[in-house]
C-alpha cells in the first residue's frame, strides 16, 4: 500500500479547495433534474390551461425528450419535497374529550353512524341438513 506525505495531502486541500465552481453548461443534467429546475415555469403553463402532454411537446421540441405520464411523475415528486413532511407515519391521534377524559370513540361512534353489535336471536327458521348419499 503506497503512502502519502502530509505535505501533498496538505497541497491537494489547498489546490481542492481553491476551484471554482463547475460551469452551469458544462454540468449534465438528467431530466428529473431538468424538470426540477424548471418546475415553476411548468406550473405557470398549468395556470394558463397547458396540459401535461401539450409542454412535453413543448419541452421535447425545444431539446428536452420527456413524455407526459413522466413529466407528471417528475413534477409530483417536486410537489411533493416542497410539502411539509409529516413526522408522524402511524395512525392520527384521537383527543380526548374532556379534560381528563380517556373516550377514544371514533367520529362515526359519536355522531351514531357506526355500525352496532347485536345479540344473536332465535330465530324461526329452521335448517336442517339432508343426509350424504353415494350418487357421486
């Protein structure tokens, strides 16, 4: 295993940190990326009543080949890093009625829209199984 000096570790550092940032042309984009950038400029067009599949048109005309069902996948997931994130992945929590209360009713039970048990009854009817045969 080749080893190093401290000084050249100490010269790549200086020289690592010295570079400009690369130049905005010169970096690739994919189109997710392409789509996140732009997303903005695509929700304006929405605003004016372009659908997704007349700016894939636009947007594939212009150099950036990107189909409708991907461009609207694309702009969901900028939708959906732009909303507030949910810390909270379980169930949403019931409060409690009053103070001290421990009620955990749901709306329906409350409001008595919910299903309720019933007892079994007798009930007339009779049922009575015939008996197996051979026939088959």
């Amino acid at each position: 295993m080749a080893k190093h000096s401290v000084k050249l570790i100490e010269q790549l550092r200086q020289s690592l940190e010295s570079l400009p940032p690369p130049a905005m042309e010169a970096t690739a984009l994919s189109a997710q990326q392409a789509v996140t950038m732009l997303a903005e400029e695509v929700r304006a067009l929405q605003a004016k009543g372009y659908t997704y599949i007349m700016i894939a048109a636009l947007l594939s005309a212009s150099g950036l080949r990107i189909s409708s069902g991907t461009l609207c996948t694309y702009m969901s997931r900028t939708r959906n890093r732009d909303a507030p994130k949910n810390k909270s992945k379980g169930r949403p929590t019931t409060q409690a009625i009053g103070p001290g209360s421990s009620d955990r009713t749901s709306e329906k039970e409350k409001h008595g829209s919910a299903s309720t048990v019933r007892p079994l009854t007798q009930s007339s009817a009779k049922f009575t199984p015939a008996p197996d045969t051979d026939d088959l």
